[in-house]
C-alpha cells in the first residue's frame, strides 16, 4: 500500500512495461479493437418499495471475469556498514510478491488491471476464478489513468466481462465490486454510485466514478459492474486515513479504459487529444470575482494557440456548458469526455458567449503537438528515448530558447529536461503549464533540470 495523501492512498503492488499485440473484434466505426460491448441482460434492478435488489445474476457473471494478480519483483538491498568500511556497492538481491486483482475482457486472455498493481514486476501469474494459473505477458502500460493490459494464453475460452457505456451511468445507481484478493477466488460488495467525475489528481486529469461500495487493498484493478454485470469501470483507488475501506472507492470509467485498452492494442502507446483551453469550473464565488451571472459551466480563462477550440473560433471567456450531449460543469467532467477521445475526433462544444448559446464543432490535435513557452523557453514533452537514456520517468525537454535575454546561454539549455518548476514535479508541458500560468510572468522561477551529459543543475530564471 501507498498513501498518496492523508486522505486518499492507492493500494502499492508492483509491476513494469512493454508493449504489442493485435487486434481481434472489428467495430461499426471501423477501429480494431478487443472490447466487446454487450447489450445482454443479466440481471434486473427491482425498486426498493418492499421488494429486494436482485445482485446474484450480475455476480454470478461477473466473479468468472475477475481474476487474481499476482506480482513477482525483485529488488537489491544494500548494505551500508560494508559500503562504509569496504567501499563497496554490492548487495543482495530479494523478491517480493504483490498481488491485485483483474478483469478478463475478450475471450482469448486480454486482461485489464491497474498499472500500480504490476509496477515493477519482473514475473506475472494470473489465478482464475477456477483455480487454474497461468504466467501473464504485459502488452502496456497507462501510468496516468492507472490502466494496465496484460495477456494469458489460456488453453480453453475465458469468461470475460463487456463494457457498458459508463458516460449513461448515473449517480444512485446500484453497482457491484467484485475483486479476487490474496488469490481468495472472487469476492463482491455492494453499493451505489455516489458521484461522477471525482478529480484527486492535480494535474486535473482524472475522472473517477465514486462509489460506497467496500473495495479493500488486494480488490486494485478489480471490476465495478452495474445489475446487469456489465463493466462500468476498474477499481483503482480507496479513500482512507487508515489504508483500509472507509467510506468511497473510485473506478476509472469503462469508457476511458476502453479507449485506453484500444490505444495500446493498435498503437502501443495512449493517443491524448486536447481541447486546448484552461480555466475552471463556475460558482457564486468565481463568477462573481470575473464579474457575470451565470454559475455553472467551465469558464475559458486561455485558448492555447494551434488547439482545435483555438481554429474552432473558442475565446476567453466563453462558457463550456457541454460536450456533444455530455453536460460540462467542471474540468473533471472536460477531461474525462475527452480522455474517451482521440486526436483528429470531432467533438460538437456547445457554450454561451455574450448571453447566446452557440455550438461549433472542435477537431481535437494531439497533446504532443502542443507545446508551451516560458520567459523564453519552449517546452515539450519527453519522449521514451529521454526516459530511458536519463533513466526518468518525468520531465519537460526544452525545445528551443527564444528569450534574447537567455541567447547567450543557448546551447547550455536547449535540449535539458526539467524536472522541477518551484519544486513542483514537470509531469508533463500540460502541468508545467498551468502551474506557470498560475504563477505569472513577472515571477522568478527555481527550475531543476538535468543538462544533455546527466548531471542535474539548478537554475533561476527572473
């Protein structure tokens, strides 16, 4: 386990990436994909008025889909008294075992997990409902939505979840949590959805459906189902002081994992599209300091320049108040719509300008064709290669210097990555972004980076 804040902690396993595969099922729109949406019946929801809810159905369907994670890696522990005296690094190596649980969608073995809960793994073995194991090959990886893929080549047809349509879900609606713990063989709880587009994430990325049914450490990566057993989100989170159940639990929606699980199998990597504007959600407060009526919606503070809402005709100022028919109230809601898209998709943005309503439809680009300058600096985001080669996970490459102020130091700073901005992570340019935008141009900055030989330096730039 991890606690990622006192408040909100994710369930710490394992695991490491890869990437590959094919494609099985063609869809109506033409893309390949392994995800079967299912318009079966599995179960009913009966009213409350006397009569009791009927869960077996959607559970007897569901605990064949979910399995067992287990997560086998292998660290080296050092030992500091024979560095000291001996000078010497060597240490021994010892394995450690997570475990989590997963969700098996498409017949022939694709299974979908957090990404937390095969971290670092150098071994994988997945366990079915039926007791049969079987070792696990890791197709890829989303470190951001906490959505892993993996693959069994199992020796006969697997059960496996569909997926429903998680935008259609509603707040109050019964929903099942089904996970496969510690290799117990499946275990479900109950409960309801008790909020849409839950963000715990500062980059502002996320989009969790928030549910009171009990899902404990060991539960990660397991399935949220609706009465009808069909797959609404990935179990992923818990919100607890104490590292067990305590109130919510948060799933990453189906439609997002879906779009995920599509990105890896046909392009072995996630494809983010982006709006391309910033602001935030509306209430009496806010509308109120910028001076207007109206009290929901997402206020555009910035078009970022070459974005689909900047070609569209999108200005500061404008209202968002929905996406195609989703209805935008927060950023969490913009974001979650979008993060089911890809680039080059249309997206019909209806918002209110000058008190009139007006719809124009956006071309979302991709999010690595958009950069962000900075007191003279030009950033991008990194690519694998930077990882690999500097060994991060993390960072913003600076693409070019234009500030004449910084000329002289051009060929110091094109190409370093930074790392930190204020002591603040450079997730990515969107995070660096919004954090310097937040911060004003008239402020100095502390920028930690690492130059083009390794070494990590630290600059301030006024």
């Amino acid at each position: 386990m991890k606690q990622l804040s006192s408040l909100f902690l994710v369930s710490l396993l394992s695991g490491a990436t890869t990437l590959g595969a094919y494609k099985l099922f063609i869809e109506k729109d033409n893309r390949n994909s392994i995800v079967t949406t299912s318009s079966n019946s599995f179960g009913r929801t009966v009213g409350l008025n006397g009569e009791t809810v009927d869960f077996t159905s959607a559970a007897e369907n569901a605990v064949h889909s979910v399995v067992h994670v287990k997560n086998v890696s292998v660290r080296t522990v050092y030992n500091p008294i024979l560095e000291y005296f001996y000078g010497t690094r060597g240490g021994q190596q010892q394995e450690q075992v997570g475990t989590g649980s997963g969700v098996i969608i498409s017949e022939d073995g694709y299974i979908v997990t957090n990404n937390h809960v095969i971290k670092d793994a150098t071994e994988l073995e997945v366990t079915l409902n039926n007791n049969k194991s079987y070792k696990a090959k890791l197709i890829g990886t989303d470190s951001k939505m906490d959505i892993a893929l993996l693959k069994i080549d199992a020796d006969e047809k697997l059960p496996y979840s569909a997926f429903a349509d998680s935008d259609a879900v509603k707040v109050g609606e019964w929903v099942l949590a089904v996970g496969n713990p510690y290799n117990l063989n499946s275990t479900v709880t109950a409960g309801i959805v008790s909020a849409k587009a839950r963000n715990l994430d500062t980059r502002g990325i996320q989009s969790f459906i928030q549910t009171d049914a009990a899902v404990n450490p060991g539960n990660s990566g397991g399935a949220l189902v609706n009465t009808r057993g069909e797959l609404i989100g990935i179990n992923t989170m818990i919100s607890s002081p104490t590292g067990s159940y305590a109130g919510y639990s948060f799933a990453v929606p189906s439609n997002i994992t879906r779009k995920i699980i599509e990105d890896l199998m046909e392009f072995g990597n996630v494809q983010r599209g982006i709006l391309g504007v910033e602001g935030g959600e509306l209430n009496s407060k806010v509308s109120q300091e910028i001076g207007i009526d109206d009290t929901e919606g997402f206020y555009v503070e910035k078009v970022t320049k070459n974005s689909g809402a900047e070609k569209a005709g999108l200005k500061t100022g404008d209202i968002i108040k929905k996406l195609d028919n989703q209805k935008v109230s927060s950023y969490a809601e913009l974001s979650g719509y979008i993060n089911s898209k890809r680039p080059d998709d249309k997206v019909q943005v209806t918002f209110v300008r000058d008190g009139k309503i007006k719809v124009v439809p956006v071309t979302l680009v991709k999010k690595e064709l958009i950069n962000t300058e900075f007191k003279g600096l030009e950033l991008e985001d990194i690519e694998a290669s930077d990882k690999k080669k500097y060994r991060i996970d993390y960072g913003v490459k600076i693409k070019d210097v234009t500030s004449d102020a910084l000329k002289p130091y051009y060929d110091q700073l094109k190409g370093n990555i930074i790392l930190k901005v204020d002591n603040q992570k450079a997730t990515d340019v969107e995070t660096v972004s919004a954090f310097l935008n937040r911060k004003g141009e008239d402020k100095s900055v502390n920028i930690q980076m690492i130059n083009r030989l390794g070494q990590v330096m630290q600059i301030i730039i006024q």
